[in-house]
C-alpha cells in the first residue's frame, strides 16, 4: 500500500531568515552611524548653543497680568465698549446722560460750583470741585448697558472721537496667532514662556534666581507691585546646589528686568567671584550665592549660565540677504541641519551659532530617527531672531568670527622665484 509522509515545510520567502539577522545589525550598526554622522558636522559644522524652551518649572511672577484683565470682563466673558477706549486711549469714556452737560462757556464764573441742571435722580457730571477751571476732560460715549443712553444703531453709534466699536468688530479678520509674536514679551526672567529661567541650555547649567527663590534672604523689600516682581535691597543671599563639570562661564550677571543693574558684587560662599572661585565651587554640594549694593537697589533677578561641555553642531547653505521693509535683519529664513547628539528640539526652540553671531527660533522640526527612536539627525526651518526682540538677552558663546579672503598672490619680478 502507498505510504504517506507528512511535513510541515512550507514555501517561504527567501529573506525570511535573514530577519533576526537584519534586526541584530541594525541594532549594532545605528550607534556607529548617529557617531559617524557626527563626525563630519565636528569636521565643519558651526559650533551652537540650542535652547530648549520651558514646559514646566516655577511660574514667573509677571503671569499675574493675566489675572489683572480677567477683571476687565463682564458676565458674558466681553469688555464694555467704553472700557475697551479707555485701554486704548489712557482717557476717561463715560455714558452722557440726557439734560446733562458742562456748563457754558459765557457763564462759566457764575454757574461755577453750582449743581449742573439736570434731571432728578441722575448723577451730576459737571466740575469736580470749585477749584476747576474748565470741565474735566471726558470723551463722551454710548454705552448699550445704560438705559438712558438711547438705542444704539449703526447710523448714531459714534463717539466724540469716531464710531464706538467693539474690538471684536475692528480686529476679527486678524489671525489670533499673528498678533501673539515671539518679541511680545518685556520679561527677561521668562522670555514670555511663563516659567523662571524661560530656556534649559544642552550641554550647559542654567539658573535663574528671582523673587520666588524658596531658600533666599533678602536685606531690604520685594516690591509685588511691579511684573515682574523685583528687589529693592542692599543683598539678598540665595542657597543651591552648584553642579560638578565646569568648563567655562557663559554669564554671571544681575538685571534690572532688561537692563543690567550697576554696581553689583556676587560672593559665593563670601568669596568675590572669579574663575578660580567658579572651578571651586562648582562640585556638586551646597553653597550660598550672594548680591550685594552699596546703595538701595531695584533689581529683579541673578542669572547663571556655564558651559559643561557642549558638541552641539549645525549645518546650513549660504545665506541670503533680502530686502524686507518689516525686518531691521534681512536675512532670509533658512533651512538648518543639526547633529544626532542633540535629543531633542521643538518649534520656539533656539539656536544661537558662533560664527556669524546669529540666532534662530526653529519653525519646524522634523525629526529623523530609527524604530528604537535613536536620533539620526535633525532637519529644521528657522528664521532670524530680530534685533529688538528681547530673545537677544540670551548668553552667546564666542565671540563671532570675523570674515576672512584669500591671500593675494603678487608676482615674482625678480629672483628664481619668479611666477
């Protein structure tokens, strides 16, 4: 009788075998490549310092402004016509009630002190006191809440100063997002990200000591009144944490906000701040940092910035230069390639490179990396970061380098050497 052999051999694919293969070799051949591709920017890539910005941290004291406006608004989340010109204008818009008005000028000496003729039951709008000489000076406007003010159509809707509109009806064709700029912002402790410090640094420590420092003593007041929150002090002492691997300081300076506050001394550990102190006391343990005046000073922060160590490169072709009457830099947005050992960068991240002293907000990132997400490289559109944008208070490493031509070749007329 016949005899049946049964098998489970099937027809494969003819790399199916080379699968664990493959996997193995990529997975041993990927940090040799992230190091090779590395190399050449090491070889003639830029030298950079990238700013990741803050999604997390202390919340800098100049955010209380946000909560000041909230105040501003009624019931229905809207800001009352005459408030929104008093913003714009820095004016007084009130409501001009019937039967009432400031009194003529032909007899303004005898009706002077008087009670206005008004209507009972209404609040008198004219002269504050017997001392003015001319009614206070009052833009005079409709508002739909008042119910002696009329109704309000398109054709009466208008001021003394033009037509009363909302600011929905003057800026809704604007694109929110345009109005709400990278330069918008006037604290120098946050750069407009809401939290102290604004930026981490790659390769760098970066500290910000402020008002809100929990482990602080200050010889004088902290004036809340002003955003951001500043000293008026002789000293102020504040104890951290110094980390270990100092290669070089980036910045050691006291503010005024945006301006640097003159004549302070820093002490670390009662010690004048110098290099030798800085390789000192960077070890890792705690110490005390201390600023002092002569006098009493408003000023509103300490910053610290060192260089631990830094092989951030970037790539980008030629730059070009452009005429556009809105940019006081004309200089072009580019495209910028950056290193595997960067982990990590995001739009509204920075790029501050050293060889033309230029600085960049990145627009887009794209990122390149394998399965086991290792960083192949970076790929990125950046643009410019203006001159009078306060991002430019930003530390910069190296001084930028100055542009250099071939050397002439002049000719030999005498001599064996002659060319």
């Amino acid at each position: 009788m016949p005899i049946v052999h049964r098998s489970n051999n099937r027809v494969l694919p003819a790399n199916q075998r080379s699968v664990d293969v493959a996997r193995q070799a990529i997975a041993d051949i990927t940090p040799v490549e992230q190091r090779r591709y590395h190399n050449a920017f090491l070889v003639q890539g830029y030298e950079c310092q990238v700013y990741n910005a803050l999604g997390q941290g202390q919340v800098c004291s100049c955010q209380g402004h946000h909560k000041a406006g909230g105040k501003l608004l009624n019931e229905e989340g809207k800001m009352p016509f005459a408030k929104q010109n008093e913003l714009l204008t820095g004016m007084s818009f009130k409501v001009n009630l019937y039967g009432n008005g400031p009194a003529p000028r032909d007899d303004i000496r005898d009706v002077l002190g008087l009670p206005s003729p008004i209507a009972p039951n209404l609040v008198n709008e004219g002269p504050k006191s017997v001392n003015d000489t001319q009614p206070s000076l009052e833009v005079l406007t409709r508002d739909a809440s008042n119910a002696m003010a009329g109704t309000i159509t398109d054709e009466d809707d208008f001021g003394s100063n033009g037509p009363n509109g909302s600011l929905d009806d003057r800026f809704g064709d604007f694109d929110d997002g345009s109005l709400r700029g990278l330069g918008d912002s006037a604290c120098a402790i946050c750069f407009g990200r809401g939290y102290v410090g604004g930026f981490s640094l790659l390769g760098g420590w970066r500290q910000v000591f402020t008002t809100q420092w929990e482990t602080k003593t200050v010889d004088g007041t902290i004036e809340i009144n002003k955003l951001p929150h500043a000293f008026f002090a002789k000293a102020a002492t504040f104890t951290t944490v110094l980390p270990r691997g100092f290669k070089s300081l980036d910045r050691l300076a006291v503010w005024n906000n945006t301006k640097l506050a003159k004549g302070a001394t820093v002490y670390i550990d009662g010690e004048v701040v110098d290099y030798n102190v800085l390789a000192q006391k960077f070890d890792g343990h705690v110490h005390v940092l201390e600023v002092k005046f002569d006098d009493l000073t408003d000023w509103t922060h300490l910053e610290i910035q060192i260089d631990m160590g830094n092989e951030a490169r970037l790539e980008f072709p030629r730059l070009t230069k452009g005429f556009d009457a809105n940019k006081l830099d004309g200089l072009e947005s580019i495209q910028i390639n950056m290193s595997p050992i960067i982990p990590h960068v995001a739009i509204r991240d920075l790029v501050f490179e050293s060889t033309f002293g230029k600085g960049f907000v990145l627009t887009s990132a794209q990122l390149w990396n394998s399965e086991q997400r290792r960083v192949l490289g970076w790929d990125c559109q950046a643009r410019v970061i203006q001159p009078n944008e306060i991002l430019n208070l930003l530390p910069r490493r190296r001084r930028a380098q100055e542009q250099k031509t071939t050397h002439m070749v002049r000719d030999n007329q005498d001599g064996r050497r002659r060319t």
